[in-house]
C-alpha cells in the first residue's frame, strides 16, 4: 500500500518506519525544510510516572512507552551514548514536609500498581544527587531521559535506509481521497493518509474535512552552561531539569496557551534559571546559554488520538506533554492498526478524542 505521512518529527517518522518495515511504500510530508518543532524543542523527559496523576489508559500506555525505548535505540544502532540515554529515572523535589506527604499520598496508586516509588529523606536525596539542594527530601520514580535532537536524525537516515522518502519544504493544501496537493503544485497519489503533524494537525484534518479540536501549549526552555552531571532528572510541577552528557542543563519549561506564537519570552527564561539555581545550588546565577521554545499538541480531550479516522484515513497527534516518550510505541500502534493487528488495549480512538 502507499502511505502518506504528513510531518516529519519524531511521531511521523517512527511511525513512517515502521510502516515502511511492514513493506508499505511511504512517503514523508513536511511542511518544512528543516522539520525542528517540537521533537527538537522536547527535553526528551521520559517520565511516564511523573506526569500522572492516576491509573488510566494514557498512564498504561506511556508506561508500555517507556518500555519500547531501549529496544528502539537498540534497533537504531544507537548506543546510550549516542542518544544521550539515562535510565536512571527522575527525583520530584518538595518544598516542605507536608508537600513531600502530599505528593506521596497522591503516589498510593503508583504502589499499588507495583512501580517503585522511593520516599527520601533530605539525607537520603543528597546522597543520591550529590548536587541537588536537599530540602526536605524529595520522591524517586523510575524512567528515563534520551536527548531528541540525537535521535531524530537516526530516526530519519533509517527511515531512508527502509526505503521511505521525503518531500519536505511544500504544505500539504488539500488531501482528497486517493490523492495529496501540495503549495509547490505537485499532487501525489495515495492509497492511505497520516497526519502526524503534532500541533498542525487539526488544521490538515479540517482539509479532511475531520474535526480534530485541540491547541498548541506553548513550552520555553532554557540551557544552562553547567558544567553539572546529574544521573536522574529533577522535577518539581511543570518545571524539571536534567543533564546532557556535555555537562550542560536542559531546564524546562512553561505552559502557556498562545496560538501558535512562539516568541520567546525573557522574564520566563529568568524564572526558569531561578528555580534551576534552587534545585542544584551550582546553577545558581548561571546565565542561559540557549532558550527556545516548542509547540505540544493538546488535543480538546487532553488525550492521543492514534487510530483511523476513516477509510484511508489516520492520525497519530496530540501527545502534548508525552510527545517523546509515545514516539516509539505510536509508530508501532499505527502500524499495527493499519496492518489490521490487534492493538485495541492501547489505541486511542481519533473520534472518542475529538469529540
Ligand atoms: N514532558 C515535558 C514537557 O512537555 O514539557
């Protein structure tokens, strides 16, 4: 079959992949040249535990997410190394005694499902991040960091290896049943579409004539020059940092709701720095050495949509704050579904998520 994917970040092309490796002949559209939205921006924070609040289906399925990640890299050719992967999961810092009880009374559920989750007094917390401030102590929950700019790369040169190709730098402006148009002219015939263009998405879909009703959060981040080796992220709320392995430090990030402006803004660069500099004392007054921001696609239900909308019709978006975390198991979701394979435990029906 010929598939088209359109967008060429780290969901399209994990997806582009593993379609190509079931033998379907695929093609890759973006919209840019350079595809650098929010797979590059993402700090690559593969924490399925920390950002949720209670067993659910979109807890199971990121947790089955992290999962697939060193099996993915394995079948990258990358090393850890190579993808700056850590496995050493991520501390949630508390601020006093009764935030740390909180925190561990909203993790009950996290017990009960078996997953480790390690209470540390401001001892214990120092001695397992000699860097961090202790305070009072903080929790320890399993996962993982990767740095996404390594990977997509590798994800694309193997995307071309299996034989997929690209066609990037033309809009996709319309999307008929066997056919995609294109701003530069050109029309490509298709037996099937994916639209896998994370924050772009519900508007390719209205081309459909689908609705797919979400926003982009916008999300800033900065990088500190460090030099600072941590094993394990750091998270407190939305806010979290965590090492490259050049010593630097990922600090991230805001949530702010704006349409698709993405200008940076001074004032959160500096509140992000500040409360890097509380976390880990050696960041304190280090001025940022980048800042940049990304767009995460939150649909209107807050979940994934990954599934057929109609005959020759698919969606893989609105992964908002698990975008890389679900980038290895949504390739082999739609693949799955297209391949008429069994997924039904972990796929997210696109029209339960529209509507
Ligand atoms: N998962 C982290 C973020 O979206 O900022």
């Amino acid at each position: 079959m010929h598939i088209s994917v359109i967008g060429a970040g780290l969901i399209g092309l994990s997806c582009a992949w593993r379609l190509a490796r079931d033998g379907h002949r695929v093609r890759v559209f973006d919209s840019s040249a350079e595809p650098r939205e929010a797979s590059w921006a993402a700090a690559g924070m593969l924490a399925p535990h920390h950002e949720a609040d209670h067993d659910s289906p979109l807890w199971r399925l990121c947790a089955a997410g992290l999962e697939r990640w060193p099996g993915f890299l394995q079948e990258l050719g990358m090393s850890p190394r190579d993808a700056d992967w850590r496995d050493g999961g991520g501390w949630i810092r508390a601020t006093d005694l009764a935030d740390l009880d909180r925190l561990e009374a909203s993790l009950r559920w996290l017990r009960a499902t078996g997953t480790d989750v390690l209470r540390l007094s401001a001892g214990a917390y120092a001695r397992a991040c000699s860097v961090a401030a202790p305070g009072v102590g903080a929790l320890w929950l399993p996962g993982a960091q990767v740095d996404p700019r390594l990977v997509l790369p590798r994800l694309r040169a193997a995307c071309l290896a299996d034989g997929v190709t690209e066609h990037l730098g033309a809009p996709v402006t319309a999307i008929a049943d066997a056919s995609l148009s294109l701003a530069d002219g050109s029309t490509h015939a298709t037996d099937a579409v994916l639209l896998a263009s994370g924050a772009w998405t519900p508007a390719l879909a209205a081309l459909t004539g689908t609705q797919l009703p979400g926003a982009p959060v916008k999300g800033q981040m900065i990088r500190l020059p460090g030099p600072c080796h941590l094993r394990g992220f750091i998270r407190q709320d939305h806010r979290y940092l965590m090492s490259r392995h050049d010593g630097s430090i990922v600090v991230g990030a805001t949530m702010v709701e704006a349409g698709f402006d993405r200008a940076l803004d001074p004032s959160a660069s500096r509140a992000l720095a500040a409360w890097a500099g509380e976390a880990v004392p050696a960041l304190a007054g280090q001025t940022p050495s980048e800042a940049w921001t990304g767009l995460r696609p939150r649909l209107a239900s807050g979940l994934p949509a990954i599934g057929r909308v109609r005959q020759g019709l698919w969606v893989a978006t609105g992964h908002f704050r698990n975008g890389v975390l679900l980038a290895p198991i949504t390739g082999e979701l739609v693949a799955d579904l297209i391949g008429g394979r069994q997924t039904a435990a972990l796929s997210f029906d696109p029209v339960i998520a529209g509507s």
